[in-house]
C-alpha cells in the first residue's frame, strides 16, 4: 500500500480538473417526442416509434427543453448562439434505440460562460463554461446474472423508459490553479449547477436518482519550480472518471484519483488517458476503456431536425427569468433573516433555504421558520428516512403554525402538537387546532379558578412568593399547566400567581 | 365489359361517384389482375386481398348510405415496401426486416386511410431504396411490363410496373435521387418527387434524410395530382415537412390540359444531354420541346455547370447519412437476429447476413466519409457542391419557369447487365439526383418510346422549390399532345403479358 495521501499529492503536484455536467430536466414529455418523461414508472411503459428507434420514425425537438436549456446557458453566463445544430453521434450499444445520439456537437446552443462558486469560508472561486448543449439520455441496461457487472452477465434487459429523456451537458474549460482545494471547488461547482437547476425549476436536482451526474476529469502537473509560471507548464495525461454521482463521491474521486495518478508518476510510470468507473462503495476507480482506442463517433449535422434559432427577444425575454445566482442568494438572505454562519450552513446542508424562504414568504420570521424546518420537521423526515419536501407540510403550513403562536392561540407545545397533525393528516395547523380543541385558554376567570386551587393546594408557596422569593411561582406554573392540560397561557398564568400575591412582576 | 384496371384514376373516381362501378368491384378487379400477372412482373412483396376489400366493402356502404366521401375514396393503391403500414408487413427490400410488423402507420399510410383508399399491397424494392433496378431486393428483381427481361428501374420498381402491368391505378413512391422518376421513366408512368418537406417522412423507412421526398405514381398527370394532394401537407410529426398549404396540383393540370403555354419560359439544362444520352431518348425528347413550343411556351437553353459534380457529391451524402439510418437494424428491437453469444457478435453476424451487397458497400463509404480526419474532405465538400447546385438552380429559374431533360440517359437496360458495375448504375440518375440535392420537385412523364429499341423514355420537368403545380401544368399541356399522336396513352401500347391461370 502506498502511502501517498491527497495532501502530500497537492503538495507535489499541480492539479488541471474540468468536470461534465448532465442535468436530466423536467420537460413533461421527452426531448423529442411525445412520451412522458417520469423517474420510475414500469419498464418499457414509456416508449414509442420515436424513442425505440423503429424503421421510419423521426424526432421532433421540445421546444420547452430548448427554453430550459436557454435559461440554464443564461444562468452561467453563456451566449446564446443565433442558429445552433443537432448532430448525430454515433455508437452501437443496446441501450441507444438508434444507435445514435441526437446531441449537439460543433455549433451548442450555449457557449463560453463563467460561474463563480462560493466555497465554504466564503472565497470565490470562477469556473469557465465552455459549452452547455442539449442531448438525448440512453436507455438503462440491467445486467442479469454474474456481479450485475457486464462481464459475466447471462443477459442483459433494456429498459427503453430513459430513452430521449432530455439532459443539458454542461462543459468546463480545464480549471487551474485551484490547488488543494481542487476537490472542495469541484464539490462546490457541482453543488452550484445543482443549485441553479432548481431555482430555475428546470429539474429536480436530484442527484440520488441521476438527475444531476457528473465526469469528472482530472490530471496532475509538475508543481512549477521557482521563477517558472505555472501556467507553462503542460497539462499531465487526464482520467476521466465517469458517473460521479453525489456531491461527497465528487471530492471522494478527486482525492481518489489525484492520490493514483501522484504514485504513478512519482513511481515514473505514464498516466494512461482514459475512461475510469468510480465505485461508491470502495470510493476508488477503475480503468474503462482507454481513450487511444476511443470510437470515432463521426460526428455530422441531424438531417431529420433543423437548426435551434432563437429569436433575440426571446432570449431577452428568458433572461429575464433567470433566478439570482444561489452563492449571491444565500449572502442576501443570510443577511436579511440575521442568520448565524452555523444557521445558515446547516439550514444549506439541510436543503431547507427554499423551504424556508418560502415559509418567510408566506408571512413567518425567520428565525422561527428555521426552527421549525431544522428542528421538529428536520427530525420527523429523518425518522422517517425522508427528505423535508417529502413531508406532508407546506411552507404556507408552516407560517400559519407560527402565526397561530404568534397571536397567542397556541403556546409551542401546542404548536408541536398541531404540526404531528398536520404531519398525520389532518388538515391544516389552524384545522388541526381547531379539531384537537388545542387552544390556548385565555379566559382569565378560568385561569384564576385554576391558579387559586393550585395555591390552596401548596399553601407554603404564597408566602414564599411574598418573601421574594418568585421563583417559586414555578411550582403553580406547573399545576396549573397540568390542570389545563398545557391549554393555558403560562406568561398570564405566572401574572395571576404574582397579582395574588401582591407582588408586582 | 370495361376492363377497370385499364382506366385511370380519375375516371374510377367519376365511375364510383356516378354508381358505375363498386369499390369492391374496381379493388377485386385488381387482385385479379395482380394474381394473373405478378407471378411475371414480381411487382408486390406482399399482397393484402382480404384488407382492401374490407376498405372497399365499408367505402361502397359509406356511399350507398349517403356518406359524404374523398375524393380518392374507393380507388385501390400499391404503397412502396419503404412505408411503414401497421400490421401489414413492412420490409424496404431487405432481409434484415423480413417478418416484421410496424406497430405504428407513417403518416401518407394513415393519410391513405383516412382517404379511404384500398391498399393492394407492398411493392418491391431495391433494399433500402438504394439502387437503379430493383435487383437489389433481398426479395429478387422486379421485371418491367415493357420486357420482362428489362429493369423497371428502382428503386421503386415496383411501384412503376404495378402501374405499367395494370395492377395498380395508382402507388406511392420514394425519391431520394430519382427512386420515382426513373422508374417512371422506364416503364412509360408518370412519377412526381415533390418539394422537399411537402410530404410527410414520417414512417418512411430512412435512407438519406435531408434528400428522400415521398410522392405520387401513376399513368396520368393527373392521377399523380389527385394523389399528390392526398399525401401532401403539414406533419408536426416531421420536422422538415413544410409548414403551407399543399400545393393546387389538380387545378394546375386541368389548367394544362386546356393547352395554353403562352408566356411560359422553358430551359433545357445543356449539361444533361450529349455524351451518354441514347439517341432515341434524346429525339423523343425534343420532339416534347416541339410540343410545348406549338402551345406557346418560350424554350431557351440555360447551363448549370455544377452538375458535373452532382453524382459524386450525391454518392458521398447518401451513404453518409444511409450508415447512419442504418444502424439501427442492430438486432435488439426488431427484425433479423443472429444470436451469436455476445450482443456485439450478434449485431455483425445479423448485419452480415440480413444486408445485401450494395447496402454494406454504401454503409462502408458512408462511414469512411464521415470518419474523423476525412470528414471535411468528403462530407463537408460534397456539402459545398450542394450549395454551388443550388445556386445554379437559382440562376436558372431566374430565367425560366421550369427547367426539362431527358429523366434517364436511356432506355431500360437489360436485367443483369450493370449489376457488376456499380458506377454504370449509378450514372443512370445522373439527370434526377441534382433536384434531390436542392430540394426542388421534379416530374418525370413519357415522352415515347425510342426508335432503336422501342422501349419507353421520360420527360423531366424541374420546378423551382414550393412551386410543385407549374410541373402539373406542363406535364398536362405536354401529355395531352403526346397522346395525339400516340391514339391514346403510352401505356396502353404495352404488350400484352402472358395471363397465367
């Protein structure tokens, strides 16, 4: 085992990284036809003449996949080119019904962008786009029998359901000079485009079912001696790793690989330019197929499809739905909600900002929208092995809880009560209260009925009160709390106590 | 008795409108007619007897109920073999397809439907639409009705001698560089490859997507009017199909039948005559230049000095996009399989045994031209000469209404006879496949038949892009003036075939 290590490779290498980006949208029909494009229904449930590439058929382009492609090229700072081309790419493989792809190659819809991501202690770091093109997913190979691997299959199964599934491939120009933070930045790209993606609502972002996948490439460089500029030093032979597919497996990957090239090189033996499959389980990669026999995929314009040309004013038009860039939201929101680094960066990993922003929207404070997303809600989704969308509870449920506290209807151990009825169910937080008679008993003829029977019952307390001693009010808090069954107001509850004893609060 | 496989289109209309005739009638007498003959002319795949009577049966309720009807409705049609055609076999000519059954109609087939139309059957094919003669189905040769040892041309020969043998009025067609043309040509039919995206391809079986148009055969100008306008038409299942309203091809011929050309400028392409051309193709077709002269219309000569290069630039862009149609007969979906262990093996074991010889050579070029390092020289060249036609078809129309040549160098050639010789083939749509490469409509009608060896010859008649009609119009005017001479329509004059019992 070597004992070569990340860090000992950054300190003698310099890494050149550039990562492939394929965001899968969320058109309701494929990228050109008709079928629906949903994750997980029945194999081979949605398909037509069109997507299983039988004899005749032919594409149309979804205009609305072009808009998301558009919008996405905006957000990182693309231009938009005035006619741009499908082309087909070549390749036999079962799961690509026509054995080509429809793609774009020579003429993207989008190119030469750039992107700034915020890394964790606030430094920015810019990322140069060179292309954000539109494509064809495949379809997915189940192989039976053997490891599940290929190799040593019986057969395989083709599920046709992914077939013309629209993705956006986005491409970055080799990234340099980032050091040995190389793996933060490209975890930070990816958690960015995935950011985007979903404040433009152009997908789910989801990177656990594939929605967002990332190649990443990376290779190593001789560190530049003294004098010498960095950047004239010539790019080492680069792996690209494919299939990186969570924001944790991209840092894994790079730390994997820049450790596996570092061994090589010092080891004198070449980096071999090809294609590695990543492993999430053992977090290492393994050698595909080598690049010097890479297929030539001979590239020529779509003949059955003709040119995207976006008008200007279109495009105009569609800048102007671009969404903020989400490093610049979350310092604004940060901002106006008065969060905590802490706060803000556990509500970001928790994938709350959203749900948050849109509980503020709807008429809650901040700081109690945080409490109740990162708090009660937080835990419930993880006990139940969901994420916090996936809950039955709107933003507009939480802000109505809030306010129902806020107003003094319901104390916070009302507030919970309501909300696992809500979670149960039951209707909305003020339907829940209303039906679970969970509200706050502010009657003060009742409350002082229940505080004198409270005292009457603990004599001693009074004059303990009396004697300045306040604190032990506490003790008839409690009572009355109890008799009520949490129902009353306890700040009214303590100033009736100090009211009959003759002491001001 | 009136023998109905010998009137035309229009008349069956007229017939089954007045009561006449039954659809049933006019469709039984045609399976009759394909069963006595095809046994010799080999011109369908696959006959549908049970499936176009059942059409004309419901057409001859729907007009005895009174039923509002198309104007096509009740008149029987052979479809090319390319057009995919739900639950009837659909091959293209290959092997590699063989036993397969669309699940989906294309669009002309769903159109032919909705017209009403009784559909006879499956014409045969070159494979894939790639040859000059119908010896390259996987299926064996068609034979022209004119001589049963002759081509019919391809390659939608099947088509053309379902018309020519009396077995179809009417047939669809493909035309990628002169698929309808020259066999129309050949076997003395009218063929119409429209505007490039006025007809759906929807459902037609890919050869090379930026030059295959579908388009009307038949024996009159007419007839392949009344057909075009079924066809034609928007598809947003198309995203080349033009977005206009389908030309008046109907109207242009009954215009062209009144005889009036006055006004009407004609160019003769010069580049398409001389060397090559038969002597007897060439005399038929001035004396068609006579005609049209005697109704008034202006004949200059125009020069179009890019053709030169049409045949080769056609030869690199079809088998380029060809290979890459192609590849989806890999095994995986549907027709041919060869298992052999691994899927890569048996993806080339079923592509070596279910394509033809000519297929894999056009598979082979097509995938050397686009190849990485090759690609500019050969793609992207023959790109350049495609524009450089087109600009010489601009000039010319900027001079003339219509441009006309002789469709084919030639007359039908002897089966057999060019089936070593790939390049003498393809030099056979010398005269059709500039219109294909500019995406212009062309026609080819009969001009007669030649001196020398009494075959058919063709008169081709080019029009500028969206302007389909100007070729009805003359195509019209030139054969009511041709039938003059001739007592009646050219077909008529084909011999006999022997009735097999």
């Amino acid at each position: 085992m070597s004992a070569m290590t990340y860090d000992k490779a950054m300190e003698q290498f310099d890494p050149v990284f550039g990562i492939e980006v394929h965001v899968e949208l969320n058109t309701k029909t494929k990228m050109f036809c008709g079928c629906a494009n949903e994750f997980g229904a029945e194999p081979n449930t949605q398909v037509c003449p069109v997507c299983l590439g039988l004899p005749g058929s032919m594409p149309v382009v979804n205009d609305k996949a072009v808009e998301s492609a558009i919008r996405l090229g905006l957000s990182l700072g693309c231009s938009i080119r005035e006619s741009s081309r499908f082309a087909r790419k070549n390749y036999f493989y079962p799961d690509l019904a026509k054995d080509y792809q429809i793609s774009q190659y020579d003429e993207p819809t989008c190119f030469e962008g750039s992107l700034d991501v915020v890394l964790d202690d606030g430094e920015v770091f810019t990322i140069g786009i060179e292309r954000a093109h539109m494509e064809e997913d495949a379809g997915k190979n189940t192989h039976v029998g053997g490891t599940g691997g290929i190799q040593g299959a019986s057969h395989s199964l083709v599920d046709y359901n992914r077939g013309g599934v629209p993705l956006v491939e986005i491409v970055t120009h080799p990234i340099t000079g980032a050091g040995a933070r190389t793996a933060e930045v490209a975890r930070a790209y990816v958690a960015t485009i995935r950011d985007i993606v979903k404040a433009l609502g152009i997908s789910d972002g989801r990177m656990e079912q594939g929605s967002v996948r990332a190649d990443v490439n990376l290779s190593l460089r001789p560190k530049a001696v003294a004098g010498e500029d960095q950047n004239a030093v010539p790019f080492g032979k680069r792996s690209e790793t494919k299939n990186v597919n969570s924001l944790r497996a991209i840092e894994r990957a790079i730390h994997f690989e820049a450790t596996r090239q570092a061994d090589l090189l010092l080891a004198g033996e070449p980096v071999v330019q090809e294609t590695r499959h990543w492993h999430e389980d053992t977090g290492s990669t393994t050698s595909g197929r080598s690049k010097e026999q890479a297929e030539d995929y001979r590239y020529f314009p779509e003949p059955d499809l003709l040119p995207v040309e976006p008008s200007r004013e279109w495009v105009e038009e569609l800048r102007g739905t671009i969404p903020e860039h989400p490093a610049k939201m979350r310092a604004r929101l940060k901002e106006e909600w008065a969060f905590s680094d802490t706060d803000m960066r556990d509500a970001v990993n928790a994938d709350a900002l959203d749900l948050i922003a849109a509980s503020v929207a709807a008429g809650a404070k901040p700081q109690a929208a945080r409490k109740w997303w990162m708090g009660e809600l937080a835990r419930t989704a993880n006990d139940r092995g969901v994420t916090l969308r996936d809950l039955p509870v709107t933003p507009q449920d939480v802000a109505q809880l809030q306010g129902l506290v806020d107003e003094g209807k319901i104390n916070d151990k009302l507030a919970r009560q309501a909300l696992e009825g809500v979670l149960a169910g039951e209707g909305s937080p003020a339907e829940v209260v209303e039906s679970r008679g969970l509200a706050v008993v502010s009657d003060d003829s009742a409350l002082e009925a229940a505080v004198d029977e409270a005292l009457a019952a603990q004599p001693d307390v009074l004059a303990k009160i009396q004697d300045g001693k306040v604190q032990a009010a506490g003790a008839i808090v409690g009572a009355v709390m109890k008799a009520t069954r949490g129902q009353a107001d306890a700040g009214r509850v303590r100033e009736i106590i100090l009211q009959r004893a003759g002491v001001e609060g | 008795m009136t023998d109905w496989t010998r009137a035309s289109a229009a008349h069956m209309v007229a017939a089954l409108k007045s009561g006449e005739v039954t659809s049933v009638e006019l469709t039984q007498a045609h399976l009759d007619r394909i069963a006595a003959v095809d046994g010799a002319v080999h011109a369908f795949l696959h006959v549908d007897a049970e499936g176009a009577l059942a059409t004309a049966r419901d057409v001859d309720a729907a007009r005895a109920a009174g039923e509002e009807l198309p104007e096509l409705a009740g008149v029987p049609i052979a479809v090319k073999d390319i057009l995919v055609t739900q639950g009837m076999p659909t091959t293209a000519g290959s092997k590699i397809l063989e036993g397969w059954e669309p699940q989906y109609d294309a669009t002309v087939t769903r159109k032919l439907r909705e017209a009403r139309m009784p559909i006879l059957g499956k014409t045969n094919m070159d494979e894939f639409a790639m040859g000059s003669s119908t010896e390259h189905s996987g299926y064996g040769p068609t034979h022209n009705p004119w001589d049963l040892d002759r081509i019919p041309g391809g390659s939608g020969g099947g088509s053309a001698a379902s018309l020519a043998a009396f077995e179809a009025p009417l047939a669809i067609g493909s035309d990628t560089g002169g698929s309808i043309r020259q066999p129309a040509s050949v076997t003395a039919t009218v063929g119409v490859k429209p505007t490039y995206g006025g007809v759906s391809r929807y459902g037609a079986i890919a050869l090379a997507s930026s030059l295959d148009q579908l388009g009307p055969c038949a024996r009159t100008v007419e007839d392949a009017a009344l057909l075009h306008e079924v066809m034609g038409g928007h598809d947003p299942m198309d995203a080349t199909s033009l977005d206009e309203p389908v030309p008046s091809c109907v109207d242009a011929a009954r215009q062209g039948r009144e005889g009036d050309l006055s006004g009407v400028r004609i160019g003769v392409i010069k580049e398409l005559s001389g060397e090559g051309y038969q002597a007897g193709v060439e005399r038929r077709f001035h004396e068609g230049l006579d005609k049209l002269k005697a109704l008034g219309a202006e004949v200059v000569e125009v020069s179009c000095p890019s053709f030169q290069y049409a045949l080769a630039a056609y030869y690199l862009i079809l088998p380029s996009e060809a290979s890459s149609n192609l590849a989806k007969f890999d095994s995986v979906r549907f027709g041919m399989r060869v298992e052999k262990g691994t899927v890569e093996r048996t993806m080339a074991a079923t592509r070596a045994e279910g394509f033809g010889d000519e297929v894999k050579r056009r598979i082979i070029l097509g995938t050397y031209a686009l190849s990485a390092g090759y690609y500019d020289a050969y793609y992207g060249s023959a790109q350049k000469v495609r524009t450089l036609i087109q600009r010489d078809f601009a000039a010319a129309f900027e001079q003339c209404d219509v441009l006309v040549s002789p469709t084919t160098p030639t007359t039908p050639f002897k089966l057999g006879e060019r089936l070593d010789d790939p390049l003498a083939m393809y030099l056979n749509d010398v005269a059709t496949i500039p219109a294909n490469l500019a995406g212009i409509p062309g026609m080819s009608l009969p001009s007669g038949l030649a001196d020398e060896d009494g075959l058919p010859a063709g008169f081709q008649i080019l029009a500028p892009a969206h302007e389909d009609a100007r070729m009805y119009r003359i195509g019209a005017a030139l054969e009511k003036e041709l039938a003059k001479d001739w007592g009646g329509p050219l077909a008529a004059q084909a011999p006999e075939l022997e009735v097999s019992k």
